[in-house]
C-alpha cells in the first residue's frame, strides 16, 4: 500500500481495562481495523491520565492502576478512515474519538513474511 500526501489520523482513546463481550476492547478495534484493510494501527499505553469521569489512572508505585490509558492511532486516506467509523459506533461505549487532518511525508512497509502471506 502506498500513502503519501493528505490523509486523516483517527485516534481512539479508551482505557485498559475496557472491553467488548468479553475481549480486550483494544485487541477488538486493532482486530477490525486490520479486516478493513487500513493502512496501518499502533496501540500506545499511557503510564497516567484521566478522562471524563475525572478519575486518575497512573502507574505510580502507591496506586497501580488496572486501567491506564490507551491510544489507538490508525493513519489512512480520509475515505477509508470515514468509512470505519462506523465500526466504533458499535464498540465504543466510554472514550473519546478524534479525527483530524496529516500530511503523510513517508510511509514505507516491508513485504509481509512468508508467516504474515500464509491465508
């Protein structure tokens, strides 16, 4: 796949511990992302943050939390990123979603392995 020049970021920000009949919510999202054929996803663990219920989440050592923030960033042309977004819809039930305009300066991938072709 080749992506370069204008295209749109969506950004999905849920907690850890959030999940959708019974899997890990952020596993579900990646999982489907993937199926659409979307250029690419990475998932970021956040080591502190709150959100709308004002309540903190951190990895400092007296309060551990189970449910620290996560950031799923998925880059792709802005049609193929609108035509997801009906997938959150079903699967995003607590958190916040954004999309917002790039410039893709460069985008290169490696050929999937002989593992990765396998059907």
């Amino acid at each position: 796949m080749r992506l370069q020049g204008p295209a749109q970021r969506l950004t999905i920000f849920i907690g850890e511990s959030d999940h959708h009949h019974h899997h890990s919510l952020c596993s579900e999202i990646v999982q489907r992302a993937q199926q659409a054929g979307l250029a690419g996803c990475s998932v970021f663990r956040g080591i502190e943050g709150f959100g709308a219920s004002r309540t903190l989440h951190t990895t400092h050592v007296l309060s551990l939390s189970d449910d620290l923030p996560i950031a799923i960033v998925i880059v792709d042309a802005a049609e193929r990123i609108r035509a997801f977004l009906p997938e959150l819809d079903e699967l995003i039930t607590e958190g916040l979603v954004i999309v917002d305009d790039v410039e893709v300066v460069r985008y290169v991938g490696r050929p999937p392995s002989a593992e990765e072709a396998k059907p």
